[in-house]
C-alpha cells in the first residue's frame, strides 16, 4: 500500500500494476467542506473505497478523508481531489498527483545464489 497525504500534492508517484493507493485529507464534514473525486483515468486507476474517520468525538470535530484506489493498468495518468461544499461551484483547495506505473518497475532483481 502506498500512503499519500497533502505533502505529495503536485507530486508524480512511482508505481506497479496492482499496488493499492491510499489518499488520506483532513476534512471536517460539519463545515459543509468534503473532498471529493474531480478526475481520474478509470482504466490506469480504481477507485475502491473511501471512508471519513474522526480524530475525537467532540461535536464538530475534523477527521480524516481516505480514497483507496487500485492500480489497474501501464501508463501515466493525474488524480485530482477536490474539496468544496457540494452545493456551490466554488473549490476551496486541489489535490492533485501524478500516477506513473509500468510492468518493468514490479520486476524483481534476481539475487545470486551463494
């Protein structure tokens, strides 16, 4: 599993075929703001899953947004998060990676026998 958070964004990410991307955000739900999938090639990546997990049980407290994505597929492609109220057009902030995978990254170095 590849963890990314806010630090990677504008980053490109090195991949393989089949390895799990885990995107986590802050967001706090109770301000109407969520992130939200603005764009992504569905035939390099697979979106799988998201979740919201609280950080405390205090009325109106952050928490973390996680989009699990699979890789699919060879090629190179941009993931973008958007996070906004889903009732305006208006985008508070972008989250936006590179996704790069290919075949020859997953191959194995052969190790020489003792």
């Amino acid at each position: 599993m590849i963890s990314i958070d806010k630090s990677l964004n504008g980053q490109k990410i090195t991949t393989k075929n089949g390895d799990i991307l885990k995107v986590q955000l802050a967001e706090n739900p109770t301000t109407g703001c969520l992130w939200k999938i603005n764009s992504h090639d569905k035939k390099h990546i697979k979106f799988t899953k998201d979740e919201f997990q609280i950080s405390e049980q205090s009325i109106g407290a952050g928490g973390m947004k996680t989009f699990l994505f699979k890789v699919k597929n060879e090629g190179t492609s941009k993931l973008e998060l958007t996070l906004g109220n889903p009732w305006e057009k208006d985008t508070i902030e972008t989250f936006e990676i590179t996704i790069e995978s290919s075949n020859s990254y997953a191959k194995k170095k052969k190790l020489p026998l003792i």
